[in-house]
C-alpha cells in the first residue's frame, strides 16, 4: 500500500476533533525531532567558524602592529608590573569564564533532570486530572431516581 493511500486512510479514519488534533501534534513532533540534529550541527559550525574568525583577527592584528612596531624602531618592552598585571587579569577573566560556563552548565543539566521528572509524571498528572474531571461530571450529572 503507498504512503499516500495510508495517509488518506488514517485521515478518513476519523474526524473526531482530539483524533485530527493528536495525529498533527505527533506530525509536528516528528519533523522537531528530525530537524534537531541538523540544527545542532549547524550551530556548532557556526559557533567553531565563529571562533576560528576571532583567533586568526586577533592573531593578525597583533601581527600587524608587531611588524609596525619593529619596522618603526618602537620599544615594545613592558615594565614586569605591567606584564604582572597583563598576565593576572588574563587569568582572572578565563578563572571567571570557566566558572560562568560550569555554572551555565549546572544550570542545563538541572534544567533537563527537571523536564525528565515532568516527562516521567505526566501520566500520573494526567491520571489526577481524569479523576479530579469524573468526580465532577458524577457530582453535576443528574441521577434518574
């Protein structure tokens, strides 16, 4: 049978509002998670082209002004308080960067326990809510005495 007489099928199937409703949700679904991977590699490309365009800037830049400095017989000598300072700063803000990063990642890692844990209660909050509806349609249906 081809794919379009199924796909005829399964629309004929039903025009209950839920049925038409659940089946394009999971359509939907279906192509997030087939594009995902393709999203994700191409923004790690990005974000690697990304950082591969910053380095080789700077790099050319400093080879720019060290040729111009040579060239123009300018000392590019530093007092050691200065490389002191140059060298501690560069610490601190790559100490500080790894921290943000450690933290951002805590941040994912609780943040994807936490959707697990709804992902895996879901039917339970769904089985609540059944029952929490029945005893109100019990309550508010008329009884035939």
């Amino acid at each position: 049978m081809s794919t379009q007489t199924k796909t005829t099928q399964n629309t004929n199937q039903s025009n209950n509002v839920f049925a038409i409703y659940k089946q394009n949700v999971q359509k939907y679904f279906d192509s997030i998670t087939k594009n995902t991977p393709q999203y994700f590699q191409a923004t790690t490309h990005f974000q690697e082209e990304c950082m591969k365009t910053a380095q080789k800037s700077f790099d050319a830049a400093i080879t720019m002004q060290q040729e111009f400095a040579q060239k123009s017989g300018v000392s590019t000598d530093i007092p050691s308080a200065a490389k002191t300072v140059i060298v501690d700063s560069n610490k601190q803000i790559i100490q500080a960067s790894t921290i943000q990063n450690q933290i951002a990642k805590t941040v994912i890692d609780a943040t994807t326990q936490n959707m697990k844990s709804f992902n895996d209660n879901v039917e339970a909050f769904t089985d609540l809510n059944k029952n929490i509806i029945q005893s109100w349609i019990t309550t508010f249906t008329p009884t035939n005495n």
